[in-house]
C-alpha cells in the first residue's frame, strides 16, 4: 500500500467529508467509524445531489509532514467547537486542522521515528505512527501508538499515547512502554520486530492496540495489549503464539471487531484457526 503523502490530497477528501458531516453531526471517531469494522456508516447529509455539487475548495490548505497510512479522524465539536481534522504521520506529527480552511489548531510530535536502515526489514521509512488512532469523546482524549528511538535508531520502542483533544497535551499517567510492560505465558514483547499497523479500538474502557510483523521478518507475534483509557498503569496483553512465530495479525490495516469483547475474542479465534496458530498451540 502506497502512502498517502500528498498532504494536500490527504485532507482535502477529508475536508470534502467534513463539509457534509458538519451538518449532520456525524464524528468520525474509529476506522471505518463503525465497531464492526465493516465500514457500513450512513452520513444522512451525504445524498446523490449533495454530491453532485461538492466541489474542491482551492483556498483549503491543510499542510503537515510526513507520510500518512492511519486514515484520518473527524471531530464535529473539536477545539474551541471547530469541526477538526485529526491526521497523524510516519514523522510522529500529530495534527488538529480545522476542517473548514485547514489550518492548524494544534501540532505535536511524539518522539523521533525509525528509520528504515535501524530495523531488520520494513516498507516504511521512516516508521513512526502507522496504525489508525481512535478517539473517546467522553474523555476528550486521542489514543494512538507511535514507534519511536530516544537514541538515534539504537533503541526502539511502541509508546501509546493519550492526546488530550483540545490541546494536544499528553495527558497525565502516559505513554506506555509495551516492551516494559507487555508479556504473556513468558514471552516479551519486543519492540523493534513488531509493527503496529491494525486500527486501535476500545471496548469497554478498554483500549485494544494490536501488534504483528514487519513483512513478516524476525521472530515476530501476533500481540493483542489492552490498557484502560483512566488507569494506563494496568497493561494486559495476550499473544498468539509462545513456541513459534506468528499470528492473527501480520500486517493488517483493520483490528477486530470492536462491538463487545465476546465479537473481540471470536475474531482473534478465527483469524488464529485461519492461520493455523490455533492449531499449534
């Protein structure tokens, strides 16, 4: 998959979107905006002659750097009520834009990316946010996990970030490291061979990121961690498999669906019989 690294065509869709969804009040909050992951959403603005007459605004900038593959967010009451774009980048740039003209409400970046030369195989460079982040309205809080090094490329880490809405912030009691704080029946997580590219989802209060491989190289697993959005001290995480490589994910753009955590668990268990994992273990 190509990334989508025209920044202006990246967020000029979204804008198109945007435009009619201002009207009807409809947040784009998830992947596909929709826990079933299906992408079946119905924007009651969005009708054949609504359209027909949309047209692309020449005066709308929505400028930021890096290369986009999360599918952007909207937000209907965003900061100071605006109705907001939220788009991340491999570059570890998170953005605000107003949906209205594109310009930036509030920019942060996470920590330095990865190059591709620092990891054992990639088809990003460099390698930063990837994965599709959510938001909870409730809280006013944007999840996302973004692969970052303190050291120049020697030390990588998968940091999960809560964004304060309005501001940009990080909110108090985040990031959390997975590689300290995720393992499962004696297995590690470990950053540097594990992608995150499957949509993050919540349930429950529970924020679900899920983890698989880099074009499948290294002893990569498939890893499904779990944190709750007001307590991100308590980091739950299950693995697919302990003896052998692999997993449910691989390199998904989609995570399972979210409608409960019994739809969760039922899609972790087909896609693990779909890979032969289940079989292993």
């Amino acid at each position: 998959m190509k990334p989508l690294s025209s920044t202006f065509s990246v967020v000029i869709v979204c804008f198109w979107g945007a435009t009619l969804s201002t009207n009807a009040q409809v947040n784009v909050t998830q992947f596909h905006n929709h826990d079933s992951r299906d992408g079946l959403y119905v924007d009651s603005a969005f009708t054949p002659s609504a359209a027909a007459n949309l047209t692309r605004d020449m005066n709308f900038d929505g400028t930021i750097v890096g290369n986009v593959y999360a599918q952007p967010l909207y937000i209907d009451d965003g900061p100071g009520g605006r109705p907001t774009i939220i788009a991340v980048t491999e570059s570890n740039n998170v953005y605000a834009l107003d949906a209205v003209d594109g310009s930036v409400i509030w920019e942060r970046n996470v920590g330095s990316p990865v190059s591709a030369i620092d990891l054992n195989c990639t088809k990003f460079d460099p390698m930063g946010i990837t994965g599709t982040p959510i938001v909870d309205l409730a809280s006013r809080a944007l999840f996302l996990d973004a692969m970052t090094t303190p050291d120049g490329g020697e030390t990588k880490k998968h940091l999960i970030l809560s964004l304060n809405l309005d501001t940009g912030d990080i909110n108090p009691g985040w990031p959390v490291d997975v590689e300290a704080t995720a393992s499962y029946n004696g297995l590690t997580f470990t950053a540097e061979i594990q992608q995150q590219r499957p949509a993050l989802g919540i349930v429950g209060n529970i924020l679900y990121v899920g983890y698989g491989s880099m074009t499948d190289c290294s002893l990569w697993h498939g890893w499904l961690v779990g944190v709750p959005i007001d307590n991100p001290s308590t980091v739950t995480a299950w693995a697919a498999a302990t003896s052998a490589t692999g997993g449910p994910y691989g390199e998904s753009v989609a995570s399972p669906a979210m409608a409960s955590t019994h739809s969760l668990l039922r899609a972790i268990r087909l896609a693990l019989v779909a890979t032969g994992v289940a079989a292993k273990q």
